[in-house]
C-alpha cells in the first residue's frame, strides 16, 4: 500500500501529540511549511526532512517507509469523550506498530501460515440472549483446548491464535480497542491500556475478544454482549458454580480476593458473574457494590494487586530475524523503534514504542 512523506509527517506528529506550530518551532520551519508538507502541496528537503526527524524523535526511515495498512478506526471500550487530539494520537500510533508488525512477517514470509488468524468453527457467532453468550464463551474454549482452568495469559493465549494485541500508555479515559485491519486477509487487533490493574486490563482483553467473536442478534446491546462474554470466557459457569456454590446469601472479601488471584478477574467483576449465574440475588449484589463503593474499593480493590500482562510476540520475531541473520542491527531497532541494548536492560514492558508502555 502506497503511502507520502506528508502522511509520515501528520501521523508522526499526532503520535507526539504536537500541532502544526509546535512542529514548526522545534524543526525551524514555518507552520505553512508544515501544512504544505501533510497536504503533499511541498515535498521537505533532505536538510527540513532530518530536522523533522529530530523534533519528532524518529528515525527519518519512518518517513520514507512504505504504508501497509490502510486507515483504521478503532472500536473503542471506553470513550468519554476522548479529545480528538488523543484519538488521533492513539489511532496514529496503533498504525505504526501495525505497520512494523506486519513487516517483520513479511520479512519472515515462510513462517506466513503460523500468522495468520482463522476464526475458529461456528464463529464469529450470532447470540441472541445471554444463554446463548454463556455457551459461546464455553465453545471457544473447547475450540482452543482450554478446558475450564484459568487462563494463565490471556495475551499468550490471543497472540498463539494469530490476533495481535498491543498495549499502549494512552489518556485514562480510554482502556481498551478492538478493530479489524484488512487487506488481503482479517488482522484482528486488541488494543488496551498500559498500567491498568492486571486483572482489569484482563477483563479489557476478554470483553474485546467478545467483539471479535459474537454478533448480537434480536436487539441484544453490544457491550453488555461482550461484558457477559468476558466473564464467562474467564471463569466457566461451571467454575463458578464449583467455587462459589449454586445459591449464596453473600460473598466474603477474603474468598473474592483468592478468587480473583486464582482466575485473574478482579472481585467486582466476580459479584457481577455472582449475579449473572443467580448464585447470589441483584439486591445482595447491589449491596455489595455499595459497601466496595463507601470503602473506595471501586477504585483500588483491597489487597496485593494482580501483574499486568504484556505482548511479547512482535520483539520475539524481530529478534528471531536478528539471531537469524535475517535482518541487521540497525534494521532490527528501526523494527523496535529503540536500541537493542535498552531492550536487554529494561524490565518487560515498562518502556519502548507501542507493544509497551510508552508516549
């Protein structure tokens, strides 16, 4: 897919987060200079194109390299009225990565059978009512050989079965995305929010997994669709059943916690799977959401927090190129967007470009 300089430029400088003036100062060009440029009305000189380079903290690779993707618009989990501003800049650097991850495949072009995603049989799935969700989330794990234990990482898990998760350090009010990229084939992408509570960011996974497989029939609301899918694709109603007891009168903090580090869902989102199963009633259940409420838990639950899961698939890739002998060095941290060595001395998943935690 063929691109322009001028994209580089706007979609570099929306993942920076500046405006055309801001640009302007820090290249030492005019803010018409820099319009003309995104507008391929001018085309930046060698001297202009560095300086850009610089201000924007990328390689001028960046700025020459091939589009592979086409313009995506992100499904969005949680939008509260995000500013177009850090739309753009998310939207700008989930296609970055894109590009990047897709190029390590090519390059790695006879693993190509190993990338690529294939829904599994009977799915995507059309529900028409929340029975129909529970015995989706139990079909799919049957599909993928998942029993009913916890799923240990469930970023492993989506990244075996060919969908590409990124986790990017965006505006709290956004947490999670999912969209297809296509061209000659679906590229499912689950998008979701660096420093989020592991169990959190797990439930984000989940619920945008439920996007990615169901298709709500008969009025069923989408997102409650995928809220009741996350649930049941995290702990089996059978697990539930087998944990908690068919009929309850309430739940104690103490086995929500344990519950919770056992299955990576947080201790409210066991309460909802609590009540969606009619284990314990929609006033117990009411009542126990106001208690976390008055105690601030609806924020920070109590005790240790669950780790964060992290992507490892596209470095795993580029440093396979590398070892071997596929791509260079160089090559390999233009792939990365930072150099080898910060790599190999950095904890996972704290810093380098989208994939990471990064801005």
């Amino acid at each position: 897919m063929s691109g322009s300089i001028g994209e580089r430029i706007k979609q570099a400088r929306y993942i920076r987060g500046m405006s055309q003036r801001e640009l302007a100062k820090n290249a030492g060009v005019s803010a018409q200079a820099i319009s003309k440029y995104e507008r391929n009305k001018n085309v930046p000189s060698s001297d202009v194109l560095l300086r850009l380079s610089k201000a924007l903290d990328l390689n001028v690779e960046f700025f020459v390299r091939p589009k592979r993707v086409p313009q995506i618009i992100p499904d969005y989990r949680k939008r509260r009225a995000l500013p177009r501003k850090v739309e753009a800049g998310i939207v700008a650097e989930i296609e970055d990565w894109l590009e990047r991850y897709l190029e390590i495949e090519s390059i790695l072009n006879p693993y190509e059978d190993v990338f690529k995603f294939k829904y599994p049989e009977g799915f995507p799935r059309k529900v028409g009512s929340m029975e129909n969700i529970e015995k989706a989330a139990e079909d799919l794990r049957r599909a993928w050989d998942l029993g009913s234990s916890p799923i240990e990482s469930l970023t492993n898990l989506l990244e075996d079965r060919g969908i590409k998760v990124g986790v990017i350090d965006a505006d709290e009010r956004f947490d999670a995305c999912t969209f297809n990229a296509e061209d000659d084939v679906e590229i499912p992408i689950v998008i979701t929010r660096c420093n989020l509570p592991g169990d959190r960011q797990r439930f984000s996974i989940a619920h945008e997994l439920g996007h990615l497989m169901l298709e709500p029939q008969n009025d069923l609301d989408g997102e409650k669709a995928a809220q009741r899918f996350a649930g049941a694709f995290l702990v089996p109603q059978n697990k539930a059943y087998s944990e908690l007891g068919n009929e309850r009168r309430n739940l104690g903090d103490f086995e929500l916690l344990t519950l919770k580090h056992k299955y990576g869902l947080s201790m409210q989102a066991w309460i909802y799977r609590a009540k969606d199963l009619g284990i314990i009633s929609e006033l117990k259940a009411a009542d126990l959401f106001k208690k976390f409420r008055a105690l601030g838990r609806h924020k920070i639950e109590p005790g240790r927090s669950y780790p964060s899961e992290y992507p490892t698939r596209f470095e795993f890739l580029v440093h396979l190129a590398l070892a071997e002998e596929i791509i260079s060095k160089k090559r390999a941290e233009e792939l990365l967007g930072k150099p080898l060595q910060q790599i190999l001395s950095e904890p996972t998943g704290k810093t380098g470009r989208l994939g990471h935690c990064y801005v």
